[in-house]
C-alpha cells in the first residue's frame, strides 16, 4: 500500500503539470508541439504584432482576435486565440448584417460574443454561392444546403425546397415534399 502511494505521489506532479500545459496551449494552429498561449492579456501584447482590423500574431504566426471580456465591474481587453488558425486576416470580412464570414479561402459562421470570437470554419460551403439569407440572421444557404447557425439542415436542397417566410421577410421554415423544418 505504501509504495502505491508513493508511485502515485510521483506521477501526480507530472499530470498536474501537463494538464497546466494542455490549457495553456492551443492545439489548433497546425504545430503538434504549440506553446502558443489561447488567449494573451493586455499587458503582455506587446509580444504580438497587429495584422489587420481585430487581428495580430505572435511571433511564430500564431493569430490572435482582440476582444472585450465585459463584466458588471470592469471592461477586460485581451486578445482570443481559439480561432480557426487558417483564417486569412487579410481577406477577413463579415458577410454584411449577418453571422457568417469569409476569406480568400473560407466560409465561417461567425459569432462575435463577449469573450471572444467564435469562429468555425464550414468545412464543404460553397464560397461561390454561399450568402446569408437574410440581414441580422443565422440562417444562410449555398447551391447545395441551408444552414442553421452554421450547421447544415439535412434533407432539405436549395432546388427542391419552398422558403416560407414571416411578413418582414425573415425565413422561418423550410418545406420538402412531407418533411418540415424550423429555424430557431
């Protein structure tokens, strides 16, 4: 029992350790051995060096979104690296009124929150056709589907599909054949 207790007193400093590098670190810029910092505070940026609008990197490339953490008692300024680590921040721009985003490469839904960004990239959009459906909204479509807050609505296909829409114009339901589908 002692020396049980002795291995696990050895190997609970190492996992503590590794699991403070595992939330330090980034995973998603591409490098299996990342040290890049997820998120870096106001004081230290002048290790980073800005891009282009909200954007700036760190001297390995890594790039960073400026943000405001708001808070009852403080407005936080610091700069969100959870971000899709293939965005373009020199062809970076919000599709007009809507939560969508592209690059030269890219579609992204795109969610501006205190705390940061998110952005996720929409992994087989069409950029040729993709757009939003309408101002201040989530849903948007392509040649080839509808989305949902950047998620693709199975079974229903741009060609085959009615738009019913409320009296302002704002999408609410999707019909095919039998089958329904409501956006939020």
């Amino acid at each position: 029992m002692k020396s049980k207790f002795i291995l696990l007193l050895l190997f609970f400093p190492t996992f503590a350790s590794f699991a403070q590098v595992a939330l330090k670190h980034c995973t998603d810029c591409g490098d299996k051995n990342c040290k890049c910092a997820y998120d870096v505070a106001l004081s230290d940026s002048l290790q980073l060096t800005h891009i282009r609008k909200q954007f700036y990197k760190n001297a390995s490339g890594h790039i960073y979104d400026k943000t405001f953490s708001a808070t009852p008692e403080e407005e936080k300024v610091y700069f969100n690296g959870l971000l899709p680590q293939e965005v373009d921040p020199l062809t970076f721009e919000v599709l007009e009124g809507s939560w969508y985003a592209r690059d030269k490469k890219n579609i992204y839904f795109y969610r501006p929150m205190s705390g940061g960004m998110h952005l996720f990239t929409m992994v087989g959009a069409d950029y040729k056709s993709f757009r939003a459906m309408e101002e201040d909204s989530w849903n948007a479509m392509d040649k080839n589907h509808f989305y949902d807050m950047g998620n693709i609505v199975e079974g229903f296909y741009p060609k085959t599909t009615t738009v019913i829409r409320d009296k302002n114009g704002i999408a609410q339901k999707l019909i095919q054949g039998k089958s329904e589908y409501e956006f939020r």
